[in-house]
C-alpha cells in the first residue's frame, strides 16, 4: 500500500473540502475542519466479521531427498540459482486441501487431509521402497519415480472413496501406514521385515510396486498407528495393542526376537489395561494406560527401560514405575524419550542431548525440565505444554499458547531454530502462527499452523 | 538550599600570640583551635552556585511518567545504573480503526480501517508471539554461549538479559484493558524509545488486520524507581526531593551491589 501517495491524496482531499467553503481564509487548516476532514476519509475494511484464520503448513530441514515438498530447493526454476540443501527456519508450504495428519518418516514426508475427496493423501520425498505408493513416471509410463519432489497424490485403493475418511497417517524408515475410518489401515513400502502386515516374499522388488495392502482383521476399530524404524503399532479403540515387523530388539513386544508378519495382539504387562497412546520411532516403544501409567518394550541400550531391567532388548511390554504423577502423553525417539503429566510437566529420560543443558546426557530415571524454560513465569503462570512429539534425535514440545519448542540434535538443521548448532535446553521457533501439531523425522519437520487472525 | 545551615567550617591549630601572663609588652605563642577563615561564608560566598543535573533515561515530549535525575554525586550512580540494564515498565494506550504517519493520534492521518473483527483473544494471541520472538532475542542478543551448562542454569531461573547494546527488545507483554476501539497494554522493555513502543502499536494493528494508533505513552517503572517514589509536579520542592532521595538510596544501593558486584 503506497502510504506516501495515500497521505498525499488525503491531503488534497482536505484542501479540497477546505475550499468547499466560500470565503473561508487560506492559511494551515485549523483543527476542526483538519477533523472535519478525517471524518470524511473513507474506512477500509480489511477483514470482516466473519474472517476465519487460514490452516497452513511449514516445513523445515534437509532438503535434498524431496522431504520437503519444495521442488525449487532441489532443482532450482532458474539456472543462476543455487540449490538448497538445508532450510534452516519454517518454510510455507503451499497445499490444496487444509492438512490435518502429517507423518515424517526417514527422507520422506505423509500429508493426509480429513477430506472426502477422492485425493486424501499426498507424499513426498525419498520413494526407493515405494513408501509413497506408485508415482508414475512422465517419462516412462511403467516406472516410478525415485525421489518425489513436491507433494503428489497417493493413490488409495478404497472401495467408497468418497465417504471414507483418512484419520492419520504415519512413516517409518521404508514403509508408511495410512489410517481409515472404515476401511481399516493401507500400508505401503518395503516390507522385508513383515512390517507392512504381509507375508515376506523372498527378493521382492520394492521399488515401483503398485502393492498397497489393507489390514481389516483387529479386535475393534484402529485408532493410532505408528511406525517405529522397522516394525508397525496399531492401536484398538478397545485399548490393545498390535504389532508387526521386525523384532531382533523385541520392539514388537510378542515375547520373541523374530520377524512377524501379521499383525498380532501384545500381552505381558498391558494386558488388559485400556492403552489410549503409544509411540515409537527407532526401536523403542512406549504406552500410555488410561490410568496414567507408563509400559515401555524394545530396545533398552540407551537406558530407556533401565528403571526395570539391565537386558538390553525388552521383548514383552514392561511397566515402568515412575512416580511423576499421572501420564498424558509420550514419545519415543531413537535413543531419549519423553512424557508428558497432566499437570503440564515434561519428563525426559534416555540418552542424547535430553533438554536440561549440556551436563545430562544419560539418565534412567525420568528428569523434569523445567517450566520456566518453556515461558512459564510470574508474569504468564498459565502457560502449560500440550503436546510433546519425538524425532530420532530431537524433542518437540507444543504449548497451550501454540508455541513450539525444540531441543536435541540439530542434523542438517531440523531443529528450524536457524542455526546449525545443537540445542541443549527448549528454545522457541518462529513460526508465524499458532502451531497446532508438529510431525518430527530424521532430519526434517513438518508442522501444522494456524495463522492469528 | 544555600539558606540550609551549612557544614561546620574547618578548624585548624594556630600559634598565636597573646601577652605574656608576665606583663609588659612581652608576647608569647599560644596554640589555639580556630575556624580557618577561607571557610567564613562572607569569603566563600554561598555554597550552591549551580548544580549539575543529569537525566536518566530519555522520556519524550508525548510521553509521561517516571523521569531519573541525578543530582550533583549522584550523576555517577546514574552511569551505574545503567550498565545494570534494568527493564523499565510502560503503560500503552492505543485506539483501533486509525494510522498515522507519527504513529500517534495527534499525526496526519493516513488510513482509517474497520476493527469490528478483533477481539480479545486475538490481540492476546499477537501479544504470545511478541513475546516469544522477543524472548529469543534477548538469549541471542546476551552473548553467552548456549552450549554451556551456565547458559543453560540462568535461561531457568530467567536471568539472561543483554549486559550491553542491543535493539530495543521487550521481556513482556499483557493487556491490562481492552474496550473497542480503545485498549491499554503494559510493556515490560530494555533499550527502546517511546517511539518503538509506538511503532509496536502500530505493528499489532497491521497485524491484526486493522490499523492502530498510539494514544498516551506513560511510564511507570524505571529499574528501582516506580511511580510512588516520583514527585509530582506539585512536589518538586527542596523537601520533598531530599526526602526521595533519601528513601531511593536504600534501594539503589542493594539493586547496584546484586547486579554490578
């Protein structure tokens, strides 16, 4: 908007009322007919009543495998351009549908939108295992691409495609999971551990396979599905949990160290309690009861499950009997691991930059960070952390006041801080809005924002 | 001031001659404490003739509230307190629906927007951001390492702040009253000018999709000093500023000793 021209031709219109007046001496314009003038300015309106806030989606990290959705950080539009590697701070992606599920997996991005549209799923990035499905080629129409470098339609073979629903999708190392409402979860990528919920066929092609298998046969309906490096967690409404894939770490709980293939139902110390969380992301895996209760399996060398046991691989859910209050939420990460209280307080254990300074770098038993660090103070006593999310070295953490805080690793700048240096301790990430979800991955993230007004 | 009774003039031990108790013309030294007399108030003359005043931090002309002078001695404090860089505390009114060039309502106009959209909760949402940004500021601007464990311990207890220049930057944020299309906010701040928090006005306008100007500017802490220990306009006589002198000197002498050392 040109104020100077603006202020000029409000000018002239006062000089030009001023004038109206027959008679009326020249000299400064006195104050009332300077307020006369105003009055007769005209009013714009720039958002009305009814002006909603806009979802939008911001992405940051690595770029080079496509993770991004940026075709111009990878092939630049003009010659003189340079590619960008890394993006260090948020980057608005643009999208046709508002997204309502993001899943970040290793070089490779899921957005599912809750639409009814025949295109709920778009993926992008690293597609060597067809972890996004197939994407037919423009060269060759019978092969796939590689490396997808904007967000590209998936195509799901739903049998009412315009009346299901995508819920949440998740990604893993090589395969991905996308949940339904009705139609069970379609699971797509490698499948060499069984992770995919098929029968591992021997010397199976990956790459360019237009196999996208569906998984119907649970208790009740799924509710959360996540991938952890090899292996898949399905969670029921009626609070079980299943698992499949690899098991050498015991991350699929079932009480051995081998592959499974078929999704199958996980005992010991979960048995029958009502799960509502679980996470994973490496080898790892946690679970939240509804009691607040917190039961971890897979892989303990980083001191993850040490509270309960020295074996270094867990192969059947254990309890672990933490006295931090009640549990609301937890995430699993390669080696650390956080939870979250129903007070608003962030536990984190593990191995890594765990978030309390440069000096913690391993402990068994959970450790509180504390408030302060994410805003709280005299001044604002309200501010209360929501959500916590776990990359494979990185912590993400999401407060009531939609801020976003990140610590941990900073590989190829996926902490978006702007800087290339780990983070020891929470710090804020500029995004311009109210961050609603954050999705981590190896080296990239993806978060979901709302704009202010 | 002058008329105060002043200091007691020096003494000084001179030999002076009185008679001989003996008698007859003969003299002889006596040691006798006397006032020197370069002190006489008749040779020095009065004791004020100026005072050195020095102002603290600046207080433009549209704005108002607590102004810090030092007077005489007490200019060298003033130096000190400011190297403590201490937040100072505004209360800034603003009005929805107008822009000017001066970003105050006594400038020429230039836009006028509708506000009918913006609530409460919108204008605290931009005031969360504000803050937020603002706060990773000062631990940018603070120069201490991040990757130490000290960095860490002071970003807990909330103590990191620039100890040296940096823009203006604001450690907090809230909206004391919020009726349209005027509302009022209290600024917490360190380095700025009353212009900034004008321009900031301004900003959380535009941001808001609307348009905003400043109305009244006031300040109501500096450091140590708040608006109960300023004198005002019907104060500013000798008593009263000695007095609030002497209840201030307690304070500032705790507050240079925490921070300085």
């Amino acid at each position: 908007q040109d104020g100077g021209g603006l202020r000029e031709a409000m000018a002239g219109v006062a000089r030009r009322l001023l004038r109206r007046g027959l008679g009326v001496a020249a000299g400064p314009p006195s104050t009332r007919q300077l307020q006369e003038a105003e009055e007769a300015a005209p009013v714009f309106q720039y958002a009305g009543k009814a002006a909603r806030r806009k979802d939008r989606v911001f992405v940051w990290g690595f770029s080079y495998s496509g993770a991004l959705g940026v075709p111009s950080f990878v092939r630049p539009d003009a010659g003189w351009k340079k590619p960008r590697r890394i993006q260090p701070t948020p980057y608005r992606l643009e999208t046709e549908e508002k997204i309502s599920s993001a899943a970040c997996g290793y070089g490779f991005t899921l957005l599912a939108s809750n639409t009814r549209d025949v295109t709920k799923v778009w993926g992008m990035g690293l597609n060597k295992d067809s972890q996004l499905g197939f994407q037919r080629s423009r060269r060759d129409q019978t092969k796939s691409y590689e490396y997808v470098l904007e967000p590209s339609p998936i195509p799901l073979p739903l049998e009412k495609p315009q009346q299901t629903r995508v819920l949440q999708v998740s990604c893993g190392r090589a395969h991905s999971l996308v949940l339904t409402d009705s139609e069970g979860v379609f699971t797509m990528g490698n499948n060499s551990y069984g992770q995919c919920g098929r029968k591992v066929v021997e010397d199976e092609i990956y790459s360019g396979s237009h196999l996208i298998h569906q998984l119907k046969e649970f208790d009740s309906r799924v509710v959360q599905v996540v991938c952890g490096q090899d292996h898949s967690l399905f969670r029921t409404k009626k609070g079980t949990v299943y698992a499949c894939g690899w098991g050498a770490d015991g991350q699929t709980g079932l009480g051995h160290y081998n592959i499974t293939s078929v999704p199958t139902k996980l005992h010991g110390d979960i048995a029958g309690v009502n799960i509502i969380h679980v996470s994973s992301y490496g080898d790892c895996c946690l679970a939240v009861s509804d009691e607040g209760d917190v039961f971890g399996w897979g892989n303990s060398e980083y001191l993850q499950l040490a509270s309960v046991t020295e074996t270094t691989q867990v192969n059947v859910p254990r309890h672990l009997p933490f006295k931090i209050g009640k549990v609301k939420e937890a995430a699993c990460g390669g080696t650390g691991s956080v939870v979250l209280t129903e007070e608003g307080n962030v536990f984190v254990w593990g191995y890594g930059i765990l978030g309390k300074g440069p000096n913690l770098i391993e402990t068994a038993v959970p450790e509180v960070i504390p408030p302060s660090l994410f805003g709280w103070s005299d001044f604002s006593p309200d501010i209360r952390v929501t959500h916590v999310r776990c990359g494979l070295s990185q912590f993400a953490a999401l407060t009531n006041r939609g801020e976003l805080f990140v610590w941990g690793k900073n590989l190829r700048g996926c902490l978006g801080t702007g800087r290339m240096e780990d983070q020891y301790f929470p710090w804020r990430v500029t995004v311009p809005g109210e961050v609603v979800d954050v999705a981590c991955g190896v080296d990239h993230m993806v978060s979901m924002v709302r704009s202010f007004t | 001031l002058n008329a105060a009774p002043g200091r007691a003039p020096r003494q000084r031990v001179r030999f002076l001659p009185a008679p001989a108790p003996g008698g007859g013309g003969a003299v002889e030294l006596v040691a006798a404490r006397v006032p020197v007399l370069a002190d006489h108030p008749l040779v020095r003359g009065p004791r004020f003739r100026k005072l050195k005043i020095g102002a603290g931090h600046r207080l433009d002309v549209k704005a108002s509230g607590v102004f810090v002078l030092g007077i005489g001695h007490g200019n060298k404090l003033l130096t000190d307190l400011y190297n403590c860089h201490l937040t100072k505390v505004y209360t800034v009114g603003g009005l929805f629906g107008k822009a000017t060039d001066d970003f105050s309502d006594t400038g020429n106009l230039v836009e006028k927007t509708t506000f009918d959209h913006i609530t409460r909760e919108k204008l605290e949402r931009i005031l969360a951001v504000i803050q937020g940004t603002n706060q990773k500021a000062l631990l940018m601007y603070s120069n201490i390492d991040m990757k130490t464990q000290e960095a860490y311990e002071l970003a807990v207890k909330g103590l990191i702040r620039p100890m040296g220049k940096s823009p203006p930057l604001i450690t907090a944020v809230r909206c004391l009253q919020f009726a349209l299309p005027e509302f009022q906010l209290e600024i917490h701040c360190l380095h700025e000018t009353q212009q900034y928090l004008r321009k900031m006005v301004h900003e959380i306008g535009l941001e808001l999709k609307s348009s905003a100007v400043c109305t009244q500017v006031r300040r109501i802490r500096d450091g140590v000093f708040t608006v109960d220990d300023a004198l005002p306009r019907t104060q500013w006589n000798l008593q009263s500023i000695q007095e609030a002198i002497r209840n201030c000197q307690l304070k500032v002498e705790t507050e240079l000793e925490k921070t300085l050392g």
